[in-house]
C-alpha cells in the first residue's frame, strides 16, 4: 500500500469511528447526577449510598430556616419528586424554578441528606423581563424564610 | 450579594489580562534574546539586523 | 505475498522480545511484584471498611496496572537500545509497522499475564464479588489492556530513547490514557456494581471506539517516531 | 540528519508590531462593549459578564490545537522545519488559552454553580487535554535533535488532537453539571453579538502570539546554523 493511501485510510477511518461516537454511540447514557425518577426506579438499591441527584427545584417548596441554616425542598424532573435536606446557605443563584444538582444520600425515611448543594444552569441566557430585578428572587429567599 | 458578585467579574478579567499580558512579555523576551544571539553568532552590530 | 512476508517478520519481532522476557524471568516477576505492591498500599490508603474497599476495587487495579504497566514498555525497547540492535532492526526491509505489531503483541501478552495475576490477586484483597456478567467484565478488561498497551508501547517509543525516560513516558501517556482508563474503570466499576444504571454499554462504547482510534492513528505515526 | 535552515523571510519593521497593537486595542474594545452593553442576566446578574472572556478563550484554544494538528501533518508530510515551528508555536499558545479557560471556569462556577470544580465529564476532559500539551511542550524540551523534535511532538501534537472531540461533545455525551452550548435561540442577541466580537479579536491576540513565539523559534534556528557553520569554518 502507498504511503498516500495508507494515510487516507487511516483518516477514513478515524473520521468514521468519530461520526460513530458522535451519532448514536453514546446517548448521555453516561451521567454526573441522577433524575429524580432515576433514583426512585433504583428502589431499594438507591438507599444509602453516595450518589448526585439533579432536577428543578418545585416553585414554593423552599423552606429556608435562618437560624439553624437548614434547608428544604423538593427536586422534580416532571416524573418523581424527591424531597431534599441540606445545610448551610445555598449557592447566590438557587431559587425556585432553577437546575440543581445535590450530593449525598438517599435516606430510607425518603428523605435526600445533601452535603453539597450546586446549581445547574440552563444554557439559556437573557435579560430580564421588565419591571423584574435580577437576584430579586434570591434576595426575597434568603430574607423571607419561605417563599 | 451585589459587591460579591463584581468581585469575581473583576477577578476574571484581571486574571484574562495578566495571562495575555504576561505571555506578551514572555514572547517579546524570548524574541529578543534570540534576535541577540543570532545578532552575536552572526557578528553583527546588536541592533543592525531586523527591527522587532 | 509481501503481506504475508510482514506477517512473518511481525511473529519474528514478538518471538525475539518474548523470548529475551522468558530467559530473564527477573524482568517479569518484579513488574508482578510491584502491581501487587501498589495494590496493598491502595489498600491500606482505603482503609479497612470492606464496602469502601470493594467500591474503590475498579480504580485501584486499573491504576495498579498502569503503573506495573509502564516499566513493561520502557523495558521493551532498552534491550534493543543497550545492545545498539535497535539500528540493526531498522535495516530490516520491509515497513515500520511491522517493529510496531511485533512489540504490541509481545507487549500485550506481557501485560496480559501480569494484569490476570493482579487482578486475581487483587480480588481476593478487596474482596470483590464476582457478577454474574463476568464475561463483560473480562471484555472490559482485555479492551481497557488493549488501549493500555497500544498508547504505552507508543510512547515508549519516543521516551525510551529520549533523556528524560522516567519522568517522559508518564507525562506524555498518563494524559492520553485518560479515555482508555475512564471508560474502563468506570465500565469495570458499573459492572463489579451489577451496573443498576445501564451505564456499562456506553463506556465500552466509548472504550471501544478510542482503542479502534488510538491503534489505528498509532500504526500511522510509528513510522515517524521510531524512524529517528 | 539533514535539517535546512529555516528561511525565515525579514519581516518589515513594525508591522507585525502594529498588528499586535491593533489586536490588542480591538480587544480591549471589544470587551469594552460587551461589558457595557450587556444587560445583566436574568438569573446570573453581573456574572454573565465573564462569558465574553471564558468563552472566546475556550474557542481560541480550540483553533490553537486544530493549527497544531494541521501543521503537524504537513510537517510529516512535507518536512519543512517551518511547519514544524509553527505547531509548536500553536501548542504553546494553546495551553496558554487552555489554562486561561480552566481558570475563568473556575472563577464563574464559584458563584454560578456553587463550587469551585466538579469531575464532570466537560471540566475533566478539558483539564486532561491541558496535561495532554504540557506533555507535548515537555517532550520538545527533552529532546535536542531538530529532526527527532519535529517528528516525534508532531505525532504527539495529532495524537493530542484526537482528544479535543472528547472535550468538544462532552456536554452532549454526558450529563453534566455543565450546560449545554447555548444556541442563538436560547441567548439573547446583544450577549451572542459581544461573545463573537471578543472571539474575533481573541482571534487576531492569538494569531499575534504564534505569529512571535514562531519568530522566535525559527530565529534561534537560524542562529544555531550560523553558529555551527561558524564553527565548521564554513562561508560565513
């Protein structure tokens, strides 16, 4: 074989096995969290061991204490809702509505034991709309107690 | 909330300008010290050769 | 025919390199001694905690491996460079690729042996529990060996021969082993686990693919590398 | 072992240096803009504000490794030690940007997603492609030899660029803590407009800083030729 078509099929390849893992090799099967449905479909597997849960925080689900920095509130991916606890003040930009991803356990009282709590944003980027002041919600959050 | 937030903006484009300024230092140094040694190797005057 | 006249030559290179392994057996049984070495200190990093232990079974034998693995390719070009025959070899007729395919057969079958001992010492220590699908995790580990190898004997090439052989070959493969060791520590893991989140597929798609990927653009490049 | 001499041609006095200028003072306007004219975010406030720095420097680094594999291939394939210069030139200006993207990474993460760094797969992968670069900048330290440098770091700089498509699909491989890229539908115009301008004039700070650290390499080339003809008692 010449060197020229040596290299040319070596690259027909190589551009052949890329397409491949682009289209159809790897469906997000790989995962950093799981979705709430993901976790309970684990059952009794789920329990107990460390694991990353990520959804949207259900709007009015917040209970934010003040005093003993404990938080709840309920993940959801539109399927399951799984209540989370955590502790400590949350990252500036959670709020109701927002992409979240917890680290912890899964307890058998049902409850998600978070020890780290990071926020997950949406790839979408905009000003506000009028007559809203960003952080606005965040600041009522943290002052209001529950929202 | 507010004052933090500005600081990691600030932060980022300090940081984004120290990187690019830095290496633009870096890379007129470099250029330099080989402009002298060709300049020295090939025994021309310092300065004679190709302006930087 | 000249095709089969390489195939002849590639039996020829690995037969040599075996052979030189065989008659010293010091080589191998130290780069045993050493995988298993590493995995007691991992063991005594973990803890005593039997759960943490088998959960951390899958990184620590993959690293176990990479690091008993890297003297194996630094040492499968000494020899040729010690007696100077590496020159010898390169006035071989015939193409590169054939030294390549040589050395990655007498390369695999090297590793291979001291990843079985390893990773049968290795279950005993982290008191693994066998899965029931023990035929994907003997995949797993063949196609995770197969990168190994392949990107190892690759840059052996170059480190081996350059100044810094100790610290070059790491820093130029460790980097590049990352998709190769990640998808097949993270498939061995999924399925040591009894893989609950059906991830296992996609790693070994992954690990797959970046073994077709590496050996074929490695096979390509050798000619350059081993050339000066 | 036969190398040539680089020929590298006089440039003109001052005008890669103005084009350095020029390319620095469009950025600073460029961010300029970007920082004035954007609103803040709906929900990221003022932070949204390091987008137009973490992003160009993310794409930068990107171009400077597709200029590395492109010019490795033609060093193997032609054999002109420019070629060659020019790659490792690329490499070393893309692990400055690649180290500059790591960095402002983690500087938006603390505030947006509320850590400092996470193993996900895009934050990972971009981290190892980093490692995958000093590896290659290391092996041309070690290694003398004009030709073996070439040759070796340019299978290593392609090698290297096998991994950017990792890097590239993570977000859509895996699911991770790190969003997805953000199209024209989910991004406002006037932020999309400032992302672009500042990738643009990163472009030209780019091209400027391989353009030098090239300069620089075949200079002192140059200067070793001269040298050992000197030493050989040759025309010189």
């Amino acid at each position: 074989m010449s060197k020229r078509n040596w290299a040319i099929l070596v690259a027909v390849i190589l551009v052949a096995t890329f397409g491949w893992l682009l289209y159809g090799g790897l469906n997000k099967n790989v995962v950093f969290f799981l979705t709430p449905k993901e976790l309970v479909a684990k059952g009794a597997n789920g329990y107990d061991v460390p694991v990353r849960l990520g959804g949207m925080v259900v709007p009015g689900s917040v209970q934010w204490n003040e005093k003993t920095l404990d938080l709840r509130f309920r993940v959801t991916d539109d399927s399951d809702t799984v209540a989370v606890h955590s502790t400590g003040a949350p990252p500036q930009m959670f709020q109701p509505g927002m992409g979240v991803v917890v680290e912890g356990k899964y307890e058998r009282a049902g409850v998600f034991q978070a020890t780290n709590l990071m926020v997950k944003h949406s790839n979408e980027y905009h000003p506000p709309r009028p007559g809203e002041k960003p952080e606005e919600m965040y600041k009522t959050l943290m002052k209001g107690g529950a929202s | 909330m507010e004052a933090s937030n500005w600081m990691y903006v600030i932060s980022a484009y300090v940081i984004t300008w120290v990187i690019l300024l830095g290496y633009l230092a870096y890379t007129h140094t470099a250029l330099r010290r080989s402009r002298a040694e060709y300049d020295r190797v090939t025994g021309r005057a310092p300065g004679e050769g190709d302006a930087v | 025919m000249a095709f089969h006249d390489d195939l002849r030559r590639v039996r020829a290179i690995a037969w040599k390199d075996l052979t030189t392994e065989r008659r010293s057996k010091a080589g191998f049984n130290s780069v045993v001694a050493l995988g298993v070495t590493i995995l007691v200190l991992f063991g005594f990093a973990l803890g005593p905690d039997a759960q943490a232990l088998r959960d951390a079974a899958a990184g620590a034998l993959w690293l176990a491996v990479l690091f008993a693995g890297v003297l194996a390719f630094n040492r499968s070009y000494q020899v040729e460079l010690e007696s100077g025959a590496l020159d010898q070899l390169l006035q071989y007729p015939g193409p590169r690729w054939v030294i390549y395919v040589g050395k990655l057969i007498a390369n695999s079958l090297f590793v291979g042996l001291m990843l079985v001992i390893v990773v049968a010492v290795g279950i005993a220590l982290f008191q693994v529990r066998i899965p029931s699908a023990w035929p994907a995790l003997i995949a797993v580990f063949a196609l995770g060996a197969v990168g190994l190898v392949v990107l190892g004997t690759f840059y052996a090439a170059m480190a081996s021969r350059s100044r810094a052989r100790e610290v070059l070959l790491p820093l130029l493969l460790f980097p590049m082993l990352v998709p190769v060791l990640l998808a097949a520590i993270s498939a061995s893991k999924a399925l040591l686990g009894g893989d609950l989140m059906h991830e296992a597929g996609a790693w070994v798609k992954l690990l797959a693919a970046y073994d077709l990927i590496f050996m074929v653009a490695t096979l390509w490049a050798f000619e350059y590398v081993i050339e000066v | 072992m036969t190398t040539v001499a680089p020929t590298l041609e006089a440039p003109r006095a001052g005008r890669w240096t103005a084009f350095g200028v020029v390319s620095i003072a469009l950025l600073v306007a460029t961010q300029a803009f970007a920082f004035v004219s954007s609103p803040p975010d709906e929900n990221m406030g003022q932070l949204e504000k390091i987008l137009y720095v973490h992003v160009p420097a993310a794409w930068v680094m990107f171009v400077c490794f597709a200029i590395v594999l492109v010019y490795s291939l033609l060093f193997l394939w032609k054999g002109r030690e420019e070629d060659d210069l020019v790659a490792a030139a690329a490499a070393e200006a893309g692990a400055v940007f690649n180290g500059l993207t790591l960095i402002l990474g983690m500087i938006w993460g603390k505030p947006a997603w509320g850590v400092w760094w996470v193993w996900d797969a895009r934050l990972t992968s971009t981290l190892v492609l980093f490692l995958v670069f000093v590896g290659y900048l290391a092996l041309r330290a070690f290694v003398e030899d004009p030709q073996r440098r070439g040759q070796w770091s340019a299978a290593v700089g392609i090698l290297g660029a096998l991994n950017v498509p990792i890097v590239w699909m993570s977000v859509t491989w895996w699911r991770t803590l790190h969003q997805m890229p953000s199209s024209m539908q989910s991004m406002a115009k006037i932020y999309w407009l400032g992302m672009f301008a500042n990738f643009g004039a990163m472009l030209l700070v780019m091209a400027y800083f391989i353009r030098r650290r090239y300069e620089a390499a075949a200079v002192a080339r140059a200067a070793e030729h001269a040298a050992q003809a000197a030493a050989l008692g040759g025309l010189d």
